[in-house]
C-alpha cells in the first residue's frame, strides 16, 4: 500500500466514487484566544493497493500535539479497498471529519493514520495567533 496524497480541508465527500474537497490544504488555525474549539476540518486521504494488499483494513487516527500527547480519544475505522484486476491497482478514499475540536494551546499538531500497522498518513498543522496588521 501506498499514500497518493492526504490533506487538511474545511469540508470534504466521498459519495460518487471521487472525493469533493472544499478550502484544500490549510494548515493554520488563527486564534486571538485560546482554548479554541473549531467548528469543523476534514482529514482527507487516498491509499493505492495491488491486489494482494487490497481488501478491508484497520485503522487508526490520531490528533497529536507538539509533546506527541493525544488531544482527542484515537478514532478507530476501516476502510474497504476493493481488489482490483491483476497487474492493476485500486484505490482507498476516506473523508473524515472532525468536529468541535479543542486545540488547548498554541503550537504545532499533526494528524496520524496508521492502516494495517503501517503509518501511512502525517499531516502537519497549527494554532497560531492571528498576524499582527500592518
């Protein structure tokens, strides 16, 4: 298995067959106080599998701080990768959304997927105080 892209975005779908992904790729959550909650950010990413590696998976997400101290329970899942034809590949795509996340302080975070014991995913983020105007 293998990692084709994963992504940090304001709301995202997998229903037909593709993912639909809105405000892709942020990376900063501005703050003029903290704790802050946020409302709502998706996790998004797509897993590529021959067909021996294809099928249904674990997995494991979790929402760390810079200290590697979990700052929501790890959200456990599966995801169906279906088999493909021989000598061709098939693709896994999840869209997961988290909601009202507490972000205790200022720093850096990031978001882990471990599929199958594998840690597949890492997707680097931040709570920083709004920039000063100029």
């Amino acid at each position: 298995m293998k990692i084709d892209f994963a992504f940090i975005c304001d709301y995202a779908d997998t229903s037909g067959g593709k993912i639909n992904a809105l405000g892709i790729g942020f990376d900063t959550i501005y703050a003029s106080t903290i704790p802050i909650h946020h409302p709502l950010f998706f996790l998004v990413f797509q897993i590529r599998a021959n067909v021996v590696e294809a099928g249904e998976k674990s997995m494991v997400v979790n929402l760390i701080d810079d200290d590697g101290k979990d700052i929501i329970p790890p959200l456990n899942g599966k995801i169906n990768i279906a088999k493909p034809a021989a000598g061709t590949e098939s693709v896994g795509r999840v869209a997961m959304a988290f909601n009202g996340v507490r972000f205790p302080k200022y720093g850096s975070y990031s978001l882990h997927a471990v599929v199958e014991g594998h840690d597949m995913v890492n997707v680097s983020m931040k709570v920083s105080q709004p920039p000063k105007s100029v």
